[in-house]
C-alpha cells in the first residue's frame, strides 16, 4: 500500500512539473507570436505584472498582454517598435490607443494602450 502511494504522489509530482513546463512554453511562444504580429519590440527589461492570455479556436487566435514599466523605458519600447514608431496614437481620455492594421505575417493587427505606465497589447490572427 505504501508503495502504491508512493508510486501515485510521484507520479502527481511528474504530471505537475510538466505541466508547469509546458504552460511556461506556452506563454513565451504565445508573447512571441503577439510581439511579431504588431511588429512589436521584445518588452522592456524593467516590464513587472506581466500577464498573457489567449484566446480563440483553431482558426483565429487571440493574445493579450498587459504589463508596467517606466515611462522612460516604455518611450524606448515604442521608438524600438517598428509598427509604433511613425504610428500617430489617438487619445482617449488620456490613454493612447495605438491601432496596428494588418498586422505583421499575415496576422489581421490589434492596437496597444498605453495608460501611463500600463500597457496593454491586444492582437489577433485569423
């Protein structure tokens, strides 16, 4: 009984780190892909309360970003962004809205918001 039990908790553990690992791979290819569509920068080094989230079917897909950093080091994300650079944002009750369409790779864009130190990426490929 022991090592049936023994067998089963390992096993947990197993299934758990894999798991762990694959949703991390996960999230990376998925800021990867978001990052190439808008013909985005890798984020800012300082960038902290990331957060990723996908979204749709096997047809279209979904991926949001949110994440803070500085003003100074969202200023260089944007000037090293090659979709943002010459991209005249509109404000929105002082959140810049920064529309990307089409996007890069075939991708059909999204924009990003920028409410002063909050970013929020929002692309889609279909």
């Amino acid at each position: 009984m022991k090592k049936t039990l023994l067998l089963f908790a390992l096993l947990i553990s197993i299934s758990y780190v894999f798991i762990t690992l694959s949703l991390s791979v996960d999230k990376n290819s998925a800021l990867k892909a978001a990052l190439q569509w808008g013909g985005l920068a890798a984020l800012p080094s300082k960038a902290s309360n990331l957060t990723i989230q996908k979204k749709g079917s096997i047809f279209t897909r979904q991926i949001i970003i949110e994440f803070d950093s500085d003003s100074s080091e969202i200023k260089q994300w944007i000037d090293k962004s090659k979709r943002l650079q010459n991209n005249i944002p509109q404000i929105n009750k002082g959140i810049k809205v920064y529309e990307i369409h089409p996007g890069e790779n075939g991708a059909f864009g999204g924009k990003v918001e920028i409410n002063q130190q909050k970013v929020h990426i929002n692309m889609c490929w279909s």
